[in-house]
C-alpha cells in the first residue's frame, strides 16, 4: 500500500472514530414531570451532563397529553435559566440554542404548559444537554 | 379620527407601559434566577418572543388579551349605548362616515399601541438580557424551522412585529364587531378575554378530541387558535410537530377571523342598527 493511500485510510478512519466518540460522549435522560395547569413549569428530576461545548439542548417528547402542547429549556440546580425554549412534540427532536451550561455541569428540562392550559399533566420526555 | 376622552386614555397609556416594563422584568427575573446572572450568551430576541404569546408570563398574557377593549373600542360602544353616537353622526353628515372613522380610529389606535407594547418588550429585552447579535440568531433559526417566517433573524423579527401587529388589528376589530350587539357597555369590558379564551380552547379541545395529525386538520386547527392569530410564528398547537411554515396559518387566521368580523358587521347593519 502505497504511503499517500495509508495516510487517507488513517485520516478518514481517525474522523469516523472521533465522530463516534463525540455522538457517545453525549447522552439522553429519560424523564417524567408533572407540569401544572395555568402556564405552570417543572424541572425533571432527573439530571443531564454535559459532555460537549455545543451551543444547543435537545428534547424529545414521549407522552404529552395536554392539547396546547409544551416548550421546554435546560436550567441548571439553581433552576436557572440555560438555554432559549424550544417546542416539545412526540418523536421529534428539538432544539434549544443558546445552551450556556458548561461541559461536566448537570442539566435539567423545565417544561412549560401554556397560559390556557386546564389541566395539569405527567409529561414524559427524553432531553440532553448536548446536541442530538 | 374620532377622539373621546384623551386624558384618560394618556394615563391607561402610562400605566400600561409601566405595568409591561415591570413585569417583563419580574418575568427575567423568574428565569434566569437574578438579572445580574443573565449568562452572557443568553439571547435578548429569544427572551423577547418568549414574553410573546401563550407561553409567556401568566401577567403579561392575560394582559394583553383583556386589554384589547379598553385600547380605544370601549368609548365607540358606550357611544352606541348611550345614544351620544348620534350627535357624532349628525354632526359628520352620515351614518357611513361615522362607522368608517369608528373603525379606522380603532385600527390605528390598537395597532399603533399593540405595536409600541411589543417594541418596549424588545428594548427591556435587550436591555436586561443581552444586545441581539443577528448573525447568531440566523444561525440559530434552523433549530426553530419550519415554523419561521424567514431564515433570516431580522427579517423573521420585522415579519413577526408588522403581522403581530396587523393580528391585532384584526382581533380588536372582531372584537368591536361582536360588542355592536351587546347593550351593556360593562359587559364589553369582558369580552377580549372570553372571545380569546374561547377561540383558544375550543380549537384546542377539538384538536384532541379528534386526535388530528394530519397537515390539513392541523392547519385549519391552528388557523382559528387565536394565539396564531395575535402573536404569529412563534407556537402551534398539540403535542405534533408543525409541517407547514408560520406563513399558512397566519393567513388562515386572517381568513378566518376577517370573514367573521365582516359577517357580524353585516348582520348588525341589516338587522340592528337604527
């Protein structure tokens, strides 16, 4: 094998590894939260960490039962604020940007119910800190 | 333009303002914990459109529906109630002229205040959170596609604050439409927050009871839900992910809620008015 055909395989199979590494190295939490009515929000409590310096959150909805739907956005522990909403839909990743949380930091969703929302709900999502 | 009562309405002006600034600020204050820990990156356009619309503070929402009729319409319908319509019309020669300077001084009125509401939430916006970089936020419309009005952050902000505006208008005007019908000037006070009330739950109860997913139902759906109506672009309904960009339903709501009031305003004119 010729030197010029090496030094391709071994820079293609190099990027392919890192780009293993880097899907792996972020992770999905699966959560269930009870959201209150009346433009209620809660935090999951179950937390996130993130493992990448992306500038988004991923969400993505498994139950969500209420008709007006639900956005979300990653807080901290503090409940602070960490990235912009985003809209939460059953089998759809979405995604925050402005997701400032710093990498190994913990990440939680806080999900929102709309302000004409009567009814409370157990809404059940998966979200990471990093994009998906 | 029909004036009535020009002091009054400069002081409902003030404390409107001051209401929105304060709350828009207690609302920062709610999500980021403590205004001197807005992080850096944290974008002021995205906490501007989350103050927007149903998804926003509970204070700034049911604000902004009750206070269509208290804007300008109110005085157009205690006129009607009370009879004091009637020098008006003597006064400009016709019934017509009156109606037409009824409603265009209402249309001017809402959306010219509606407008500035929207553009003192921009500017506490960018003030308590951070200064809009709009090369970001052009980066950063592709996580909110496909229900954006262009990919570019500015225009998709013109887009939003022009039709928002032009929602208002139409909404307040559909508003004054169903008022013509009631004898109680009181009872109008209530109106801009039972009619949006309505045509934001029962769309949304339909939604579910029929379980709609498809692009159709959904469109149509979210074409007679107010908020698409009023604050356009910025949320759909149910638990499905919009297949249509914000552009379809927003000129579905305008259909809509445009044929209603030219409906009602027909009705009150053949069967109603003196």
């Amino acid at each position: 094998m010729k030197i010029r055909t090496k030094f391709i395989t071994f820079i293609t199979t190099a990027f392919i590894l890192l780009g293993t590494s880097v899907a792996l190295a972020s992770s999905w939490t699966i959560s269930s939260v009870h959201v209150p009515a009346w433009g209620g929000s809660a935090v999951t409590s179950e937390a996130n960490v993130k493992a990448t310096n992306s500038s988004s959150a991923s969400f993505n909805g498994d139950v969500l039962p209420n008709s007006f739907g639900y956005t979300a956005r990653l807080v901290d522990s503090n409940h602070a604020s960490r990235s912009n909403t985003a809209g939460v839909y059953v089998d759809k990743t979405t995604h925050a940007s402005g997701n400032t949380l710093t990498i190994n930091h913990y990440g939680y969703a806080k999900v929102y119910s709309s302000n004409v929302e009567p009814n409370s709900s157990y809404v059940k999502l998966h979200f990471s800190s990093d994009s998906k | 333009m029909l004036t009535f009562n020009r002091k009054k309405r400069i002081i409902f002006l003030i404390c409107s303002y001051l209401y929105i600034s304060i709350t828009t600020i207690l609302y920062a204050k709610t999500e980021f914990g403590s205004l001197s820990s807005v992080p850096k990156e944290a974008s002021g356009l995205d906490f501007f459109y989350s103050t927007q619309g149903s998804f926003s503070s509970a204070l700034l929402f049911f604000f902004f529906i009750s206070v269509m009729p208290f804007i300008y319409s109110h005085n157009i319908i205690s006129a009607k109630n009370s009879n004091f319509n009637n020098f008006m019309i003597t006064r400009l020669g016709s019934k017509k002229t009156y109606q037409l300077k009824a409603i265009i001084s209402n249309v001017v009125y809402s959306g010219g205040v509606f407008l500035s509401y929207r553009i003192l939430q921009l500017v506490i916006s960018v003030v308590i959170i951070n200064p809009i970089d709009f090369k970001e936020e052009t980066r950063n419309m592709m996580y909110r596609l496909p229900y954006i009005f262009s990919m570019n952050s500015i225009l998709n902000l013109l887009f939003y604050l022009i039709l928002s505006t032009i929602g208002v208008i139409i909404f307040s005007n559909f508003i004054l439409s169903i008022g013509l019908f009631l004898k109680n000037s009181v009872l109008y006070y209530a109106t801009g927050l039972i009619l949006s009330l309505i045509f934001s739950l029962v769309p949304a109860m339909l939604m579910g009871i029929l379980n709609i997913k498809d692009f159709v139902g959904s469109l149509f759906f979210n074409s007679i839900y107010i908020d698409t109506l009023v604050t356009p672009g910025l949320h759909t309904l149910g638990a499905y992910a919009p297949k249509f960009n914000a552009w379809y339903p927003f000129f579905g709501s305008i259909l809509f809620f445009s044929l209603l009031t030219f409906i009602l305003y027909k009705i009150w004119n053949r069967f109603y008015a003196e």
